[in-house]
C-alpha cells in the first residue's frame, strides 16, 4: 500500500463548478496536512495548511482532514479558469521530518 | 513566506556532464531542501542541507552523484554529477518556515539530458 494516494486526473470542470480534490493516507504519524498549488512550469506554492481534524477556510478553498478515515480533501468553490493546475497533497510527520506528497491532480477549468 | 530564486531556469546537458544548480534565498533559514521531480510525477526529497554540516541524503541518493553545498544561510548548490538521460528532471530547492512543516519552493531548474 502507498503511503499517500491521490487520483492523477486530470480533472476537467466548467467554471464556476466546485471542485473537490482528494488524498488518502496510510501512517498515523502525519500531524501536519497541506495543499500545494503547482502552475505548469513553476514551482509548487503552499495553499493551505492544517494540523487537526475539520475544516479550514480560506476564501475560495476549504481544507477538509478527517484523521480517523485518514482522508483529506481540498474544496474548491466557484472555480475559475485561473485555478487550472496540479493540486499536491503532502504531509509532514515529526518523526520523519520531511514532507511526503501524493501524485498530484491535473485540474483544468474551462469557461 | 521567502523568495527563491534558481538558476539556470533550465539547460540541456550532455550524457557525462555534471551541472550546478544555484538556489538563493532572500532571508536566512536554517534548513534548504533538494526535491526532484521527474516528468508527471510527484516530488520526491533528495537531500536536506544545513548550514555548517554534511547534507543528509534520501534513500536511493548518493553524494558522489548528488553534491550539495552550503556555505551559509541564504545560499546552496546541488551538482547533478555524471549525468544520464534518466537524470533529465526538474529540480526545485525549498525552505523550511516552521521546523519543516511548511516549505516554499523555489520555481525550480528544468533539466533535459541528451
């Protein structure tokens, strides 16, 4: 079993659509759980960040962690065509001390 | 959160080269990071580079092929040594904000090795 799973996409919406993204993971140990957002050709940028169970809003995106299911989500409201790109979970454990991420998803939003 | 910078933005190399890669950063931190990520895939840790101490290596990563320095706080170099085309990848350097938790990431070095 992997210790992260994220579903590659890609993932085609209309804009305005919401969009939810999804990990799934293996080690209890995680404590720390964020989405990064990688546009093509530039490096991947913290989106959001949260280190306990339920929801944490930020404008248009929900965090969503569900600790017992081992389960995150990210949740995108009102998308637009400027959300478009790859949407990384990753995790972070003490014990490890770095940061493990899934596959990443392709979303492309189109008007 | 910090500005990154790396240079060259990209390069093709030939088979049997070695390139250094630049990472600066406009703030000291304590620890840079060394990620590559191949083509359609996630991002997988190098190596992890504090100042004034060896850079502690992945799995799967050696320092004969890998070479990291870091002189001080603001500045790394990682060598890709010997090159092969599997070694054609981009390579992002991070640093850490918050013990390691949250990372930001520099916009990366896109390498293609022929």
């Amino acid at each position: 079993q992997k210790e992260v799973e994220q579903d590659p996409g890609p993932l085609s919406v209309p804009e305005g659509a919401i969009v939810s993204l999804n990990c799934t993971y293996s080690n209890s140990a995680f404590q720390y759980f964020m989405w990064y957002r990688q546009y093509s050709r530039k490096g991947p940028e913290l989106l959001m960040y949260t280190y306990s169970s339920g929801n944490k809003e930020d404008g248009r995106f929900t965090a969503q962690v569900d600790k017992s299911s081992k389960y995150i989500s990210l949740f995108i409201r009102d998308s637009q065509p400027s959300d478009s790109a790859t949407y990384l979970c990753a995790f972070f454990s003490g014990g490890y001390n770095k940061l493990i991420f899934g596959a990443g998803t392709r979303l492309a939003v189109h008007p | 959160s910090a500005v990154i910078s790396q240079k060259p933005s990209r390069d093709i190399c030939q088979r049997g080269t070695s390139l250094t890669i630049q990472c600066q950063v406009d703030s000291q931190v304590t620890m840079m990071f060394w990620y590559r990520q191949q083509p359609g895939q996630s991002l997988t840790l190098i190596a992890t580079a504090n100042q004034g101490s060896e850079a502690t290596y992945e799995s799967g990563f050696v320092i004969d092929k890998f070479p990291i320095s870091r002189p001080n706080l603001t500045f790394s170099t990682l060598t890709v040594s010997n090159m092969s085309p599997e070694d054609s990848s981009i390579y992002l350097c991070s640093v850490e904000a918050d013990g390691g938790s949250e990372q930001y990431f520099g916009p990366g070095t896109r390498l293609t090795v022929t």
